[in-house]
C-alpha cells in the first residue's frame, strides 16, 4: 500500500498558501471572462503572464515546502521513537 505524500497535518500547514493561490486564480477567471479595460493583446498578455506565472510559481514553491515539512515530521518521529 502506498503512503500519501502529504498527510492531514502537513496539508493543514500549507493552508497558508492554498488561500493565496485560491486568490490568483480567482482574478486569472475575472479577468478572462469580464475584460474590464478591453482586450489589448499586450497589455492583457502581460497581466497574464504575472499572475500566472506567480501562481505557477507558488504552487513549485507550496510543493517543496510540502515535501520539507514531511521530512522533517518523519526525522522528528524517527528521533523521538515513534
């Protein structure tokens, strides 16, 4: 049987990040479907690309921090015997 790679407590701990990322991707679906100021391709390319790529980059980011606080749980359950 497979052990999950995030327990309960872990995804408790990257809640932090679960809201903001929630956050950008609300403005990424406001923003394609109601163009407040039209569509120009760069400037609409542009509010795009960094709020995308933000949330790209702070689910990488969420991930490694994930992976980190796993391990050191499992270190701290190895030291202390449980």
């Amino acid at each position: 049987m497979s052990e999950k790679v995030f327990d309960r407590e872990t995804l408790l701990d990257l809640t932090v990040n679960f809201i903001p990322l929630g956050i950008l991707i609300f403005f990424i679906g406001a923003f394609a479907l109601f163009p407040t100021w039209g569509v120009d391709p760069l400037i609409s390319g542009l509010q795009f690309a960094i709020v995308g790529v933000t949330a790209v980059l702070l689910v990488i980011l969420t991930y490694y921090a994930g992976k980190a606080i796993s391990t050191a749980e499992s270190e701290m359950e190895a030291e202390h015997g449980e």
